[in-house]
C-alpha cells in the first residue's frame, strides 16, 4: 500500500484508504496483480461511499469543522467528526438538513455503517459527532435525547509478563528501537505520547519525564526507571537528536507506524504468538505495577486516565490475587485425597 501515493493509514476503521479515482483504482489492480485477489464486488455500490456534496453542504460542514476547532477538540477528534457528519449529510443529500430526523439518523446506520462494517466505536463516535452537530445546526428535527449510543464493548486488555516484555527487548537489536521499547514499557506511554516526547520534557536528575498535552490535554509525571537510565545515555551519544526524543531519518516527528513494524519483528523473534502493539506495553506496565501492590489511585495518576473507572479494568487481569484463588477442581479432589487415606492420590490424568 505504500507504493501508492495517496494511501493513507486510518486508526480509527484499522484500513488504508484512498482518494476515489479511476487512476488511484487502477494502481491498485496492477500492484497487487499476482499478489493477492481483489474483490471488487462493493465498487458497483459506489453510490454510498462517493460524495455529491452542494456548495452550501462543504460551506457548511467547512464552518462545522471550524466550530470544533473553536471548542478546542484535538485534530484526531475533528477530523473524525467532521468525515462521519459529512457521511450522513451526504446520504441526505437529496433531503433538506430541516427535515431530518431520528430515523434519517437510522436509516444512514442501517445502510452505511452495516455496508462497510463499522465497530461499535465508531457508531459510538458517529452519534457523538451528531449530538455535537445539532447543537452547531439545531433547525435539524433531530432530538438529542433520543439519539443513543450502541454499549461499548467491554474487552479485557492484552498483557505480557514481565519474562515476555525482556524476551521482547533483548531480541530487539538496533539501539533506537530497544530504547523506544524500553521507555514504552517502563513509563506507561501511549504512542503518540512516545513519538510527541521533546529532550527538554527528561529531568535526569529528578528521575522523571513529563508528559505533556497527553490525552484529554493533560500534563503528567512518571518516574524514570534506575535501569533505562544507562541505555538512554547510549542511545542519546549516539544518534544525537536534535528536538526529539526519536526523530526520522530526515529529522522531525518519528513514525507511529514504524514502531509498530519493529515491534511485531521482535515479537517474532521472541517467539511470542500473540498480538503486540505499543499500547499492549502500556497494558502491561499498569497490570504489572498493580500485581506489585501499586494503589490503583497512583496508577490512574501514571497513566493519565481521567477517570478511575479506566484504571479499574486492569484489576481483571492482574494474575497475583487471581493466583491466590484457589481453583474449585483442586479443593475437590485435595478433599477426595484426604477421605481416601489408604489409596495412592487420585490424579485427573488416571481414572478417578
């Protein structure tokens, strides 16, 4: 997909895309001839996915997108906003914005979101945007109050132990990588903290770093780990950045994506099969300071959640107080064992 120009990674529905042309169609048949099928089936439903907006729809969406900025949401937020509300007008073209209600916000759900497959989060995001929307438009006969969002699916975080993140780290060679990894993991970073960390935001003598407008735009201070401190000295003499913590070959912001290639190589090498990225590290980081006994208000605090309400699902996946649960199957046959003195142990792998 790099090959082709203008590709463009999207975060948010976790797929490339590109502009819609016939020139930008017909790249991608030719570099992944051979490679792979490509299954254009959805193409003869462009209807859905090309937008016809009038001039008084960008002029609007224009000053919408203006409205956030003035509300001072982050650009990721914006943007996203912004491309979900222009759907749905879109899909509206034909209707006037006056006469659009809640079931014009169903229809679109119905016929868009299912179309292309949307997660949950993403509606979720949607009818955020279309709450933010009525309030910048309210001649639209959208109520507020009945507009709700799906419920956000619980999944517990991906973790590693403490053997796994090392294995991790010592099979990473290049010094930049295994530097980047290792702050990753011992401070809690997300990666857009990593790539946005400046020189100045390192007080080496106080042992800290500080995170500055993370998520939520807020500033925090995490400890510096005694044993990052060496490496962090040999990484700094010997590539010399300038501004930044990690940079490009060409200077500037480091990329997100090249972490995340670098890592899946050295979860490969580590022989470790489950899915890794950046923020499994940062999972990992508040599981384990929570089995280490950490109060989980100084952990909030660390990892810069807003709410505790976050922090309280790494108490599911913490192993040392499920550890000291001892398991059903185990009291039952210790109990077998103890009634039937004069028999040899009763072992699940004999017959009971």
């Amino acid at each position: 997909m790099r090959k082709i120009p203008d590709a463009t990674w999207s975060r948010s529905l976790k797929s490339w895309y590109v502009k819609d042309t016939e020139e930008n169609l017909a790249l991608i048949l030719k570099t992944f001839k051979d490679i792979a099928t490509v299954d254009s089936s959805k193409l003869q439903k462009k209807e859905l996915f090309k937008r016809n907006l009038t001039e008084d729809q960008k002029k609007l969406l224009n000053n919408f997108y203006l409205y956030l900025k003035g509300k001072r949401y982050s650009d990721s937020t914006i943007q996203t906003y912004t491309f979900f509300v222009a759907d749905f007008v879109n899909f509206h073209t034909k209707t006037p914005l006056d006469e659009l209600n809640n079931r014009s916000v169903e229809l679109f759900i119905e016929k868009v979101f299912i179309e292309r497959d949307y997660s949950v989060s993403s509606q979720r995001q949607f009818i955020s945007a279309l709450k933010i929307f009525i309030i910048f438009y309210p001649q639209t006969q959208i109520n507020d109050l009945v507009l709700e969002r799906p419920k956000k699916s619980r999944k517990l975080p991906n973790v590693l132990s403490q053997e796994e993140v090392l294995e991790i780290i010592r099979c990473t060679q290049n010094l930049k990588h295994r530097a980047i990894l290792a702050l990753i993991y011992s401070c809690g970073l997300r990666i857009s903290e990593l790539v946005n960390l400046e020189l100045v935001d390192f007080h080496i003598e106080r042992k800290q770093l500080i995170i500055k407008n993370g998520k939520g735009r807020k500033d925090r201070y995490v400890s510096l780990a005694d044993s990052f401190l060496p490496l962090l000295s040999n990484y700094y003499y010997s590539y010399k950045p300038n501004k930044y913590f990690v940079e490009g070959q060409k200077g500037g912001k480091y990329s997100t994506e090249s972490v995340r290639q670098f890592l899946r190589k050295s979860c490969a090498k580590a022989r470790i099969k489950k899915t890794v990225t950046p923020h499994t590290l940062r999972h990992s980081y508040a599981t384990h300071l929570l089995e280490n006994g950490v109060d989980i208000r100084y952990i909030q605090s660390l990892l810069g959640h807003a709410k505790p309400e976050t922090t309280m699902i790494y108490t599911h996946v913490q192993r040392k107080d499920l550890m000291e649960i001892q398991n059903p199957l185990d009291i039952a046959l210790q109990k077998l064992n103890k009634n039937d003195k004069d028999k040899e142990n009763v072992l699940l792998s004999r017959n009971i």
